[in-house]
C-alpha cells in the first residue's frame, strides 16, 4: 500500500512539473543607464522570492524608445520622464501602469586621487571646463537625456565652440565614466548613478542648482508586453526600504513612496 501512495504522488509531481517550471517566468527589461544598477538589484531579489529571471537591456532613454518603437518587444520599460510621456502619447505603454521611481542628478567626475574642480557656481562650474584638457559625455546622437542637455548648456554658456577640441563622446553614461578612469578625459559629466560604480573615478558633485536638470525616472508596461502579470508584481516590489536604499546607494532620490 505504501509504494502504491508513494507511486502515486510521484506520478502527481511528474505531472505538476511542467507546471512549476512554465510558471517560472523570464522578464525583458529594457532600462536607463541612469537607474540599471537599482533595477537589476530588484530584479535579483525578485528572482530570489519568485524564481522569475531577467533579461536586461541597458541604454539611453533615446535608443530605449526607438526600439520599442520600431516593434521590439520588452516586458517593462524604465526610462527618463520625457521619454515615457513620448511613449505614453504614442500608446507605445499600458494605460495607467506608469510609476515614478526615481530622481537623478547630472554630476561631474574625475579620476580617482585628482582634486575636485569648484562647482558651487555656474561661473566657477564654467571656468573648470575651460581649464580643464578634455571631458566626456554622452554623444547626444545616442538619445541620451544628460548628454543632450549638456551639449546645450554649453551653447547656452557661450563656450560651445571653445570645447569642441576638448569633447569626449562616449555612447552611454558608464562609458563617460570608463573614460574618466582610463584618462581618457579629464571631467566626465553624466547622471551620478552611471558614474558612481565605477571604482576608478570620483564623483566630485553636482552640477550647480541653477544649471541642473533633475530628471524623473519611470516605469512601465510596454502595450507588447507577453509577461503582463508578472511585470505587474516586480513593479508592485518596486517600493519599500530596501528599494529605496538601492536608490540612494546608486545616488538617486526616490520619489512617489
């Protein structure tokens, strides 16, 4: 009688199996160099408590949309608040999943040991620019958020043809700091959560209050999603302490918890 009932559940858990294993589920992120280092810490531990995994795909806000413009496919989509309006307008993401996760800052870095360059005025932030040999950003025919305003910011401060021996352009925020740390660049200027992991640079600041361009950070449900309820439940995670702490150790202000 005892082998018949263990046969039997075994039979159960053969047929079960299946199941369990269709039930573990892979997410497509497509997500902003800005905030990649706290998503892909959520995403592990979501993947702790649910066994679900992620597929991550990290670029600027500009690349970001044009591929889900042009059909590809992700499950959840993070991105600078200017480019989730445009998807948003575009009915490219699900009505009413939009939620505001983060604040980023755009900062200044130089390489690990140099002195830190004045930023307590545009004047002062300006002068260092001029002194400085060369510096990097994100080329903003990547689309990225930070490398498009400071591109303008220099025009605005009337130094943009003085710098233009000087430019640095690297394609994403994490390479601005690649090249910082390799002395590629003197000064890399990009969001302080893509040059603060890089161990081989310093964050020196911020750029100062009247010159900066805090930028919101959004997630969402792409309209092409496949994984619906499942993106539903990591955005739902998204909340609480230790999301928040993920942000502030990446350098970013959460907002909207």
């Amino acid at each position: 009688m005892r082998a018949m009932r263990t046969a039997s559940v075994l039979a159960i858990w053969l047929t079960l199996m299946p199941a369990v294993a269709f039930a573990q589920t892979e997410i497509r992120v497509f997500v902003g160099g800005a905030v990649t280092e706290p998503v892909k810490a959520a995403g592990a531990a979501f993947t702790r408590t649910t066994r679900n995994t992620f597929v991550y795909v990290s670029d600027t806000t500009g690349a970001l949309q044009k591929r889900l413009a042009s059909g590809e496919k992700a499950d959840v989509v993070v991105l600078a608040a200017p480019g989730m309006e445009a998807l948003q307008k575009a009915n490219l993401v699900a009505a009413g999943s939009r939620v505001d996760l983060a604040r980023a800052l755009i900062g200044v870095a130089v390489k690990a040991g140099a002195p830190s360059p004045d930023l307590s005025t545009p004047d002062t932030f300006k002068a260092a620019l001029l002194k400085a040999k060369s510096v990097s950003y994100v080329n903003p025919k990547a689309g990225g958020t930070s490398g498009t305003y400071f591109e303008g910011l220099l025009q605005r401060m009337g130094i943009a043809e003085a710098m233009k021996p000087k430019i640095v352009y690297r394609m994403q925020g994490s390479e601005v700091a690649d090249a910082v740390a390799k002395g590629d660049a003197e000064l890399g200027v990009s969001f302080t959560s893509e040059l603060q992991p890089n161990s081989g640079v310093k964050v020196a600041g911020t750029l100062p209050a009247a010159i900066q361009l805090p930028t919101i950070y959004a997630a969402a449900i792409p309209t092409s999603a496949g994984k619906v309820d499942t993106a539903r439940a990591f955005l739902r995670s998204l909340t609480g302490a230790e999301w928040r702490a993920a942000l502030t150790k990446a350098g970013l202000e959460p907002v909207g918890q």
